[in-house]
C-alpha cells in the first residue's frame, strides 16, 4: 500500500510541476553589473517603395510656401515666378513612394527618394526648391507616416505595431505586443527585413547582451518579428484533459494516504 501511495504521489507531483516552467527567461543575463559596452548607432530609415512620406515645406513667407503643402490639390507657376494652387489643402496621408522609387511633389513633380534616407530627402527637396528659385532659404520636415512592425509567433498580443516616433527596437515592440508566451523562446527570435527586393533572415537572442550588436536590434518599416517556440504547443483539448489528469492524480493519492491513515 505504501509503495502505491508513494507511486501515486510522484506522479501527481510531476504533472503538476510539468504544468509550470522550470525555467524562467532572463533578458541579457550576461551583461555584467557596472561594466561599459559600446552602443550601436540606429542606422537611417531608408524611403522605400509603398512608403508614405509627410513632408512640410516652411519658408519666412508663409503664402509662397502654402502651394508645396498641398497634397490633394494642383499648382502652377505663371510667367513672372509667382504660384498658385487649387484643390484640397488636406495632408491626409503623405506622399506615396511609388514602384519607381519617386513621389510626386508640387511643382518640382516627380522626385526620385527611394534609397534615400530621411534627412536626404529633405536636403533634396530644399536644394530643388532653391535651384529652381521657387523659394529662398526654404525649411523641409520630413517623417515617414506608415511606420508598422510586424510581430508574430509566441507573444502575448500578436499583430501590428505602429511607431509612430519613427524609432523602435526590438526590445520594444515585443514590449508592445505583450513580451513573450511561456511558450516562447527568448533565444529564438528571428527579424525578416526585406532590402532592395530580397529577403533576409536576421537570428537574435534576447538573453544574450550580444543582441545590441544584432543587425536587428533597430528595427525597420515592414520588419517581421518572429518569436519561436520552445515545443509544440498543446492544443485546447489537451490542456484541459492533461489538467484534469492531474487533478485526478493528485486527489487519488490523497484519497489513498488517507485510507492509509484510517488502516494503520
């Protein structure tokens, strides 16, 4: 009787103890207190086609700039230089990068920024602006609108992530989607960034401080984050019949110390 109970016993301790994680994750466990490491710089957001840009024109006269602030609407300039523009005012949605790699700006047109980095882009549209002495010292604010990281696999919230700042890490947005499922792998997660047509695979281990060296620590517009499994996942059923097992265990052999008790 006694072997039974003690059989029983252990049993119930171990499915119960494989309900829970023996193992807890730690984030950049091997950073060492106190020490210096160097910081990665953010590389630049690049324009890419499907990217949509708002970019403000200010100049010391505000009615001459007013004509390149206009997304909705159509502008011209006359004989004597001056423009005039009609239509909507509206800077709903920016300007769309096409296929090309080109946006279609007031007046200047086409403008080829696919490839460009943000603070390129403002520098070409200033230098066109002057060049083709629409404007004198003009001022251009340019922000990428559609910035959204997909974050998918073993976390608590999976979906779209917009970034509305215009900087995120990895760090962050799996912040945002709710950190990771017991289920989920820290030293598993994998960035798919798409450059120049071509995908690629970026590994990185979140419980590693050589994570911040990762081409994917700074996240870019379109990434997809993936958390992988430790194992495969119980279906619904099977966690509910695997805890209702345990359950029946553990009362079994409660049931069989006590009629041991009663016996002896």
């Amino acid at each position: 009787m006694k072997r039974i109970i003690y059989l029983f016993t252990l049993m119930g301790l171990f499915l119960i103890s494989s309900c829970i994680s023996s193992k807890k994750s730690v984030y950049v466990g091997n950073m060492v207190p106190d020490s210096i490491y160097l910081a990665k710089q953010a590389m630049p957001l690049l324009a890419q086609t499907g990217d949509r840009l708002r970019i403000v024109i200010s100049a010391r006269n505000a009615e001459l700039a007013a004509p390149f602030n206009n997304v909705g609407g159509s502008s011209k300039v006359d004989e004597r230089g001056q423009v005039s523009s009609s239509g909507s005012q509206e800077l709903a949605r920016g300007y769309l990068v096409d296929q090309q790699g080109q946006i279609s700006f007031p007046v200047l047109g086409n403008v080829l920024v696919g490839g460009h980095s943000l603070a390129d882009v403002k520098a070409l549209i200033e230098e066109k602006l002057v060049e083709q002495r629409l404007l004198q010292q003009p001022s251009a604010t340019v922000e990428l609108e559609n910035l959204k990281i997909n974050v998918i696999g073993e976390v608590t919230r999976v979906g779209v992530v917009d970034v509305p700042d215009g900087r995120i890490t990895l760090f962050d947005a799996i912040a945002k989607a709710g950190g990771l499922t017991v289920n989920g792998s820290p030293t598993d997660v994998t960035i798919i960034r798409e450059e120049d047509g071509h995908r690629r695979l970026i590994a990185a281990n979140l419980e590693s401080q050589e994570v911040f060296e990762s081409a994917g620590y700074y996240l870019q517009q379109n990434d997809i984050v993936y958390v992988k499994p430790k194992g495969r996942r119980m279906s619904p059923n099977e966690e509910a019949n695997f805890r209702y097992v345990s359950v029946g265990v553990g009362l079994l052999s409660l049931v069989l110390t006590f009629v041991n008790l009663l016996v002896k």
